[in-house]
C-alpha cells in the first residue's frame, strides 16, 4: 500500500461539543499521522466554495450553512492507504448505519451533523488539501 495524504474536516457539531481531541485520537489509533491542522471559521462563500460540486443537490444550502455556522478544524492526514483507513474510521455517512467504534456511530448527531468529512479519492484529496494549506504547512 501507498502512503497517501487525505483531508479530514471536524464539523461544527463536533467542534461545539469539544470532542477534538477524541476524534483525532482515533485517526493516530489507525495509523494515521496528522500533517497539518487547524481550527478556522469558515464563511458562508469559503463553505459554498470548498462544496461547491454539490451545488445543484438539494442539501447544498443547508450544508454550507452548517459549516460557516461555528468553527472547524481542517487537517491533512498521512498514512499507508490514508484515504480509505480515514473513511473507515468515519464510518457511514448516516450514523444509524456507520459501524460500531467508528466517529458518527459515536458521535454525530444525524446523517446531516455527522461530525466529520474526509476525502474520497485521491484527486479530491488533493483539491481538499491545496483548498486549507500551502505545502508550507504540510509537515510531514
């Protein structure tokens, strides 16, 4: 397997709830390393920027409006096969679905605040990365 670097995105309904920490010690508990972080609020533009491939889905202006409503914290993950071991430690968009262990079984709060966005491929990892940090301050 491949070292990768993926984009993780702790949502504001996490952030309120203070559970940084806890979320970040399940992505260093599967082998993940965090590269670069940082707790932004984004604006109403920067979120509808950053989703902006969503645009015509019904959900979009809720969405944004979500993530411009508190702050987030943007980090860029490394590991072996980074962007598939993230997305196995969020678990499944829809809490009610998303296995046990994983961070929307344990703490989101509906399919909509599921606390925590990661990139799905590598192309958008690396649009998501470039969108929240200069390689300057990708430390590896």
């Amino acid at each position: 397997m491949t070292t990768e670097r993926t984009l993780s995105i702790i949502k504001p309904d996490a952030t309120r709830r203070n559970l940084t920490g806890k979320i970040v010690a399940k992505f260093e508990d599967a082998g993940l390393r965090v590269v670069a972080s940082k707790r932004i609020h984004l604006s109403a533009a920067q979120a509808g920027e950053f989703y902006a491939e969503h645009k015509e889905r019904g959900f979009y202006g809720e969405l944004v409006a979500f993530m411009a409503s508190e702050p987030v914290v943007v980090q860029g993950l490394e590991g072996e096969g980074a962007i598939a071991k993230n997305r196995a430690v969020l678990g499944a968009t829809d809490p009610a679905a998303a296995a046990a262990g994983t961070i929307r079984k344990d703490f989101a709060l509906s399919k909509g605040e599921n606390s925590v966005h990661g990139s799905d491929s590598p192309a958008s990892a690396a649009r998501e990365i470039s969108f929240f940090f200069s390689g300057l301050e990708l430390v590896g």
